[in-house]
C-alpha cells in the first residue's frame, strides 16, 4: 500500500487550501482598504469630522421574516446588499403572487436602503416559499 503525504508534510508554497484563503484574505482586506478611502471626503493631513453614530432602526415591513446585509465587492464598486427574506411568492406565475404586496415590500425596502444606507445599495429578495421555480 502507497503512503501518500498529508497536507502538514508538504512545504508551505504548496498547500492549497491555505493558500486559498489566505489569497482571499488579502483580497477582502485590500477591498475594504479601497472602499473606506473611497469614502473618506478629506485628504491624509486633514483631520477626521467627528461622527455621532446612531443605531439604525431594524427594517421591519409586512411579509418580512429575516433581514440581512451582505457588501459586495466588484472591481469598480463596492455595494452594500440589504437581503430581504419574504414569504411572499416572487414569481408571477405563481397562482399565490400577491403584485401589491410585493410592490409594497420593494417600496419600503427602496424607502429604508435611502434613509440608512450610505453610497452604493441594492436590494435581494429571497423567498421562503416552495415552489417559486
């Protein structure tokens, strides 16, 4: 029977799975250092606006059961995702599709992503339901 050697026996340039997230770690911390000096409206010798943070309010809206937030980070852009789960059905063919309610929960969504979010948003609607493909 052939031994094969295990991962803690192979030099570090060659464990892939460390490497990989490693990788990944630069990559989002080199994001986040690009997103906040994006962000920043005063130069290096200036000095920082004091900011008060309130807590915002939690999104709440009927049909709403969880509400999450998520950043997502393209080349250009880094966008601040809020993820709404619903347990209205999304696809209009769906006999149970409620066009107002959704249109109801979109438009609250719109309403609180403009009062609490800064810069770039969207917003993801996911169902609960079965049945929505």
């Amino acid at each position: 029977m052939k031994n094969f050697p295990s991962f803690d026996d192979l030099p570090n340039h060659q464990r892939p799975a460390e490497q990989a997230l490693k990788n990944r770690q630069q990559l989002l911390h080199a994001a986040l250092v690009r997103f906040r000096a994006a962000r920043l409206p005063y130069g290096g010798g200036q000095s920082r606006p004091k900011v008060v943070r309130v807590s915002p309010m939690p999104f709440k809206a009927a049909h709403v059961s969880f509400v999450s937030f998520a950043v997502e980070i393209l080349s250009s852009t880094v966008t601040q995702v809020m993820i709404v789960e619903t347990d209205l059905h999304l696809n209009p063919r769906h006999p149970s599709y409620n066009r107002s309610a959704v249109e109801d929960l979109i438009s609250s969504a719109r309403a609180y992503t403009s009062a609490h979010i800064e810069g770039p948003s969207s917003i993801r609607l996911v169902s609960t339901r079965s049945g929505e493909i």
